[in-house]
C-alpha cells in the first residue's frame, strides 16, 4: 500500500469517526434537558421577583401611613376649636310661627310688624377651626369664624378652654389674628407657600360639622395653586386648592405638608350640595403669616399701593392693541398723584411681569402689589405701543388701609342701630361718594332702630358726632359707647353734595 493510499484512507476514517459522534451525542437528547432546566428556573426567579416587589410596595406604603399618622400626632395638639356666641335683638312678630312668611317673603312680616314690639335678645352660636402659631396663645383664623362674635371660647384638644380676645381682623383676605391667655403651648411652624407644589400630599385638620367631630385629620394633595375669582371680588384672594376633605366648621384650621409645617389656612369649598365636593381652598400660610405680623407689630395691616385702575386682557382687547397673547394687566387709567403717575405709567401700558414674576391678569398684579411693602421700589415690564419698557415704582401705603383695621363693636350697632365702616374704593364706587379721606360711612341701618326713624341712610358719611371729629371706625366705637340711654345725639353728615345735622335722643330701657 502506498502512502497516497494510506493517506486517502485516514481521512476517510476521521471523516467516519466525526459522523459517528454527532449520532452518539444525539442519542443523549442534551438539548432537551438544559431546555427543560431554565423554566424551572425563570419561575422560581419570576416568584420571588413577585414577593420582592410586593414586599417593596406594601413597605412602600407603610411608610406613607406612618408619615401620615406621624404629622397628625405632630400637628394635632396645636388646632383648636372655636365656639363663637353673638348676641342679636329681633321684634317679636304678630304672626309668631303661622305659615305666612312661608307664603307671602319676609317683607310681608316687616309691614306688619310693630315698631313698638319688645325687642328680645337672641343668642347665635358658630363653631369654626384655629391654628396656634406661637406658644403663647396667638391663633390665626378666618375672620368669618369670629365676625361680630360677642364671645369667643377657645377648646385644645386636652378639652380645656379658654376665653379669647380679637387682636386685629382683615376683612379682605378673610384672616383673624386672636389670642388666649394661656403659655407653653404646641404650636405649628408656618412653612413656605411658595414652595408648595402641585400633587404635593397635604393633611387638612379641623372641626367639621359639630364639636364631636374636633381634630379631624383628611389628606389629599395639593390640586392647584394660585387660585382666584372664586369668590368675593372685593377680597384678595391666592388660594391653594386641595382634595383633602373639607366641610363647615373646617374654617380657620391648618392645612399641612408631610413635613408638619403650616402651609394654609382652610377657608373655603366649592359645592353645589353645602357638602365637601372634592375642592377645598385654603389662604396660603405667607399671606397668612405677613397679615399675622402687620397686625401684632403695626396694628393694621399695610398694603403696597400703585394707584392704577387695571382690567384683565381678553381675545379682543389683546387683537385691538396688537399682542400676541391675551394675558397681563391692562391699565385703563392712572390716579392722579399715585406711585403710578410719579413713575410714568400710562393708560394702555399692558404690565406683564412684577419684580420678575409672570402676571396672566388683574388679579395677579392685586395680590403682588398688595403683598409688597410701602416705600419699596419694585421693578415692572409693561407692553408699550408693541414694545417691552422696564419702569421701576416705589410703591405708597394703600390710601384705605391707613387707619387700623378695627371692627364696630356689636354694642355700639345694637345702641344706635347702624352699621358703619371706613371709607374705600369699593364704598366710594357703590355710594358714590363725595368724601374720598375722613370720615366713617353708613352701609347699613337696622329697620324701625331710631337710626332710622330719624332719618339717616346707607351712604350717609358721618362727619361729626355731638360735634367731635369722627375720622375712623375706632374713634366712631369710642364716642358710641359713650353715650347712655336718654342721650341725645347730634350727628353731622354728608349726603351727596349736601351736609346736614340729624339728631335723635336714645330711648331708655
């Protein structure tokens, strides 16, 4: 055999081995059990990957819980109850409880009824929510929650109460700053609105609906921010909006962040029922702590003035004054002698930012002005003729604002019958009054009081009372309370262009 041969055959031989143990190899079936082990595997692995994620979740959500009851154990101790009681004097009525009222309205019930009817006092009751801010009793709430009450009694949620006294009221973004005289108390640290966020969890805690249900604790989160025109267009309003439940008797409480701090004061819902509908509005805990220091430091609180009359931008304004979107406040005319004119603003100035902050309408420049100090310069981008123009305004102290924020005593309305206030804007415009500065004006009169029978209306601007100056509300309390039954007074007013003398004498008891 020559080596060619025995060459060709070897490789025939290797060539036979390789194809003989491909064929042994197959007959152990390996692919089959390393494709019947990873299975086996995966689902043990998919198994615990379930209970892992489980386990992370309902931890996950435990801690939430504990966050939750750890704020409500930190923030409860320091909302209170409040009880008002407001004493009010009503003429027995002929008619008693006979369905003619039902029937014919109240009006048919006041001709028929008799001035000389014995007037019998009355008792009101409210109950309404607080939150201490300082250990030595200072409580901030709304001031519908205490307006016009004759007393106010305080309940901690240790059950001991306290009676309390009204440090100072703002109408205007509805806040009342009280106090109890009580020391070492818990109270909330107010924390920054600003930094508040939209989805944000938040705790509202209060008294809804009767004393039983005090110290309630809801959650919710944050639904919205800078929320306005909801309600009085007289009033500032900046509210954050909340899921978290809130009902009657919820009023003046504290609204929460996760971290225990005070970051509103619950005030209000929006519901077609009277009932909690999902939508809650709180004051935002800064305005509600710069009207808090206005009132315990100034003794009235102090707002910035520009001295614009402003509108928001629609559709159809923005296409008449050529811009491109429809936001901003538009000024329709500058007040002679304000910051406004010193600065150089001008009618059809559209204002677009305040010391940097976007403004999307009237409203937005109301809050910042009002928010900002008097005597402070702040810048402005205004839209002029198309084009942006930076005016910078040191702003004044709001003109209405310059006397303390005082309330006529219930003692003095039940004396004489009327209801009187400071002079502002708004009661310039809705009187139309020719008094712009001193004075204090009537805004309401009680029917069949000696008030009215002598002659004095809603809109008569008090001048002087038994020849004294009457300059404010606090001045006008002072010369009321005064006075006692078998007094006479002699009022000097202003109606219109007119002023005349009215006088009465009080009836005794």
């Amino acid at each position: 055999m020559t080596k060619h041969k025995m060459y060709q055959y070897g490789i025939v031989f290797i060539i036979m081995g390789v194809i003989i143990g491909f064929i042994i190899a197959g007959s152990f079936d390996f692919t089959r059990k390393i494709g019947a082990n990873p299975p086996q595997s995966l689902e043990g692995n998919h198994e615990g990957a379930t209970q892992q994620e489980s386990s992370t979740g309902l931890a996950a959500l435990e801690g939430l819980s504990t966050a939750f009851a750890n704020v409500a154990d930190q923030v409860n101790p320091s909302v209170v109850t409040i009880f008002t009681e407001t004493i009010i004097k009503q003429r027995q009525s002929p008619f008693f409880q006979f369905p003619f009222e039902e029937f014919f309205g109240e009006d048919f019930q006041r001709y028929f009824q008799s001035p000389q009817a014995p007037e019998r006092p009355q008792k009101q009751y409210g109950l309404g929510s607080g939150v201490i801010v300082s250990s030595d009793g200072i409580i901030i709430t709304n001031n519908h929650v205490v307006e016009g009450a004759d007393n106010i009694k305080i309940r901690l949620i240790d059950e001991k109460e306290y009676e309390a006294v009204v440090k100072g009221v703002d109408p205007r973004t509805d806040l009342a700053i009280i106090k109890i005289d009580a020391g070492d108390l818990p109270y909330l640290k107010i924390g920054d609105s600003e930094k508040a966020r939209v989805g944000e969890w938040v705790l509202a805690i209060g008294s809804p609906l009767s004393p039983e249900l005090a110290h309630t604790v809801t959650s919710g989160i944050i639904s919205a921010k800078g929320r306005s025109g909801i309600f009085d267009s007289g009033q500032y309003e900046d509210f954050i909006q909340t899921d978290a439940a809130i009902n009657p008797g919820n009023s003046g409480g504290a609204l929460v962040n996760l971290h225990g701090e005070l970051i509103g004061i619950n005030t209000a819902i929006a519901s077609r029922t009277g009932g909690f509908m999902g939508i809650g509005f709180a004051i935002q805990s800064n305005l509600a702590q710069k009207v808090m220091n206005d009132i315990l430091q100034k003794g009235k609180v102090v707002r910035g003035w520009l001295g614009v009359i402003i509108q928001d931008v629609n559709p159809e304004i923005a296409s008449a004054l050529d811009l491109k979107t429809p936001t901003g406040a538009l000024i329709s005319s500058v007040q002679e002698d304000s910051p406004a004119e010193k600065a150089g603003l001008k009618s059809e100035d559209v204002i677009i930012k305040f010391n940097g902050k976007v403004i999307k309408n009237s409203r937005d420049l109301s809050n910042l002005v009002a928010a900002a100090e008097p005597n402070k310069e702040i810048t402005l981008i205004v839209l002029r003729e198309g084009k942006e123009k930076e005016i910078k305004v040191r702003l004044a102290e709001r003109p209405e604002d310059q006397q303390p924020l005082t309330q006529v005593q219930p003692k003095a309305v039940e004396k004489v019958g009327i209801e009187v206030a400071e002079i502002t804007t708004e009661l310039i415009q809705k009187f139309e009054l020719k008094v712009k500065k001193e004075g204090v004006v009537i805004t309401a009169i009680e029917q069949n009081s000696i008030a009215a029978q002598s002659g004095l209306q809603p809109g008569d601007v008090i001048l002087k009372i038994n020849r004294k100056e009457v300059r404010n509300v606090s001045e006008y309390n002072a010369l009321i309370n005064d006075i006692k039954a078998g007094d006479t007074l002699l009022f000097y007013i202003q109606r219109s262009d007119s002023k005349l003398f009215i006088a009465f004498t009080l009836p005794k008891d």
